[in-house]
C-alpha cells in the first residue's frame, strides 16, 4: 500500500509538472499558429503576384513587337510618301 500511495504523489507531481508546460505549449501554439497562416497567404499571394507578372511582361514582349512592326511599316509608308513628294517636287521644277 506505501508503493500505492508513492505511485499516486507521483502521478501527482507529474500532472502538476506536465500543466505549465501544457500551457505553455497552448500559448506558443496560439502565437505561432496565426502567424504560420498569415505567411502561408502571403506566400500564395506573392507567387499569384509573380504569375501575373509573368503574363504582364508575355504580353508587354507581344505588344512591344507588334508595336515595332507597326512603326516599320509607318516608316514604309512615310518614306514612299517622301519619294512621292520629291518626285512630284523634281517634276515641277
């Protein structure tokens, strides 16, 4: 019956023991845990942000070509406006 009683203050002491850590664990779980989900959006948001990025500059290149194109061809057109011009000039003279 000693061993009984022994068994008991130990259990006892290890439950007074065990509390504050578990309250302590509860605590740091309730810091750490809003911050791990905040830093998994931001990291969701950062990489929606680095694919629309990706498409923005896709985009940027496509326009930038097509934008060349045009400015050839308007070259085109302003030069043989220009030989029309100094044709007609040369002519009248």
């Amino acid at each position: 019956m000693g061993q009984g009683r022994q068994q008991d203050r130990g259990c006892r002491l290890e439950m007074e023991s065990i509390d504050p850590m578990l309250f302590w664990n509860i605590i740091l779980t309730m810091v750490v845990v809003p911050f791990g989900w905040a830093f998994n959006k931001m990291f969701q948001e950062v990489k929606r942000i680095q694919i629309l990025l990706n498409k923005t500059r896709e985009e940027y290149a496509a326009r930038k070509d097509d934008v060349k194109d045009d400015v050839h061809e308007l070259m085109d057109a302003l030069r043989r406006l220009e030989d029309k011009l100094d044709k007609v000039l040369m002519g009248s003279r």
